[in-house]
C-alpha cells in the first residue's frame, strides 16, 4: 500500500490520478477488514504461533539450534519474531514489496553470513504449516504467499 501510494505521488506529480492508477485504493479497502483481523490474531497468538514452529523443527530435526556446541534457540526466537512482526505489518499494509526491501534484504545478507538458510528455510515453512491453527482460509490466502517470500528469499541457497 504504501509503495503503491509513494509511485502514486511520483506518478501523477502535477496532474490528477487516472482510475486505473487509483485502483489499488479499491482492492485494499476490500481486503482491510480481513487484514485487520488477521494481524490482531498473529499479534495475539505470537508466543503460540512461536513455539508450534519450534516444536515442529524440534520434532523433524532435534538439532536445528544447536551450531557448533552453541544453543541458539534464543537467537532464532527473537530473529523469528522479528520478520514474524514486520511480516504481519507487511500483510496489514498490503505492502510486500516494502517488506521485501527493508527487512528481507538485509536480513538474507546476515543469513548468508551465518549459513542459515536451511534454518531459514525449515522456520518459514513449518510457520506456513502452523498458520492454519491461528487464521481462517480468507486469512491465510492473504498471508501464506508473505511467508512463502520470507521462505525464498531468507532460506534461499547462495
């Protein structure tokens, strides 16, 4: 939303906004009463929402935080709960596009730097399987397709 509104104001600098131009304004409003109530029910299932995917990657691979002798099971919360927070702000905004170069770009550099990506990749698509438990089917069709970005882009091999 936001990046639709700055190319907006870029675009129509000086002239008014065609109604082809002004669309995105429609398919937003359409879909802000489910983007509301999908964000609030991640606000407030966080620490659930948290914990069933590290059961989940506890369960298939016990030693997925476990790097060197090193338990970084704190380590992988807070970055989990990070793109989990900046993730449903993105699905509130309708804004990928601003997710994606803000956070998931400069977070996929931190990742590669510490080989991450298959941690990465495991954590984004067990939350794609959690996220069911928490969000109804109108819901999660508006939200799997962030997850799947933050997927690819941070479980992405260089």
């Amino acid at each position: 939303m936001l990046t639709n509104v700055q190319s907006l104001i870029h675009n129509s600098d000086g002239r008014y906004a065609s109604d082809q131009e002004l669309m995105f304004f429609q398919t937003y409003l359409s879909s802000v009463g489910t983007r509301l109530r999908a964000y609030q029910k991640i606000q407030r299932a966080e620490q659930q929402i948290i914990a069933q995917v590290m059961a989940q990657l506890k369960a298939q691979r016990p030693s997925t935080f476990q790097v060197g002798g090193q338990d970084l099971t704190a380590k992988w919360q807070r970055d989990t709960v990070r793109v989990l927070r900046y993730s449903a702000t993105a699905l509130l905004l309708d804004d990928t596009e601003r997710f994606k170069e803000t956070l998931l770009t400069w977070f996929q550099s931190i990742m590669r730097a510490f080989k991450t990506q298959e941690s990465c990749h495991l954590t984004y698509t067990a939350m794609q399987a959690v996220m069911p438990n928490h969000l109804n089917a109108e819901e999660l069709k508006l939200y799997i397709p962030i997850l799947e970005l933050c997927r690819v882009v941070l479980g992405a091999a260089t």
